[in-house]
C-alpha cells in the first residue's frame, strides 16, 4: 500500500541524492522503496481497470 510515510520516505532519498549522494545502504534503501512504490502501484491500478463497466455502447453513427 502507497503510504504517505512512503512517499515522504522515497522523496527524502531523491532529494539527498541529488545534493549530497546516498551510501550504499541508502542506495538499496531507494531501490527496495521504489519496488514496493511500483508494486502497489500497478495493483492499484490493476484494480481500478478490473471495475470498470461499459454501460452504453456509442451509437452506430459514431462508431469509428
């Protein structure tokens, strides 16, 4: 699950990338954020799509 802390977590680490470098620890604590960030993400999503229902099909006129 995307949590705020997680968010914050990933954001904190980009930041400090950026301007000072990461240590090594740091380094593998970014990549296991980030896979756990992709995770949820895509079952997020995977959700989402797996709920959606056509209701009404577009007329024959405007169909493509």
């Amino acid at each position: 699950m995307i949590t705020k802390e997680l968010i914050e977590e990933i954001n904190a680490l980009s930041r400090k990338q950026r301007s000072v470098g990461l240590t090594p620890e740091e380094k593998e604590r970014q990549t296991e954020l980030r896979q756990a960030y992709l995770v949820s993400f895509r079952e997020n999503m995977k959700s989402v799509l797996d709920n959606i229902e056509i209701v009404d099909e577009l007329p024959k006129n405007m169909q493509h």
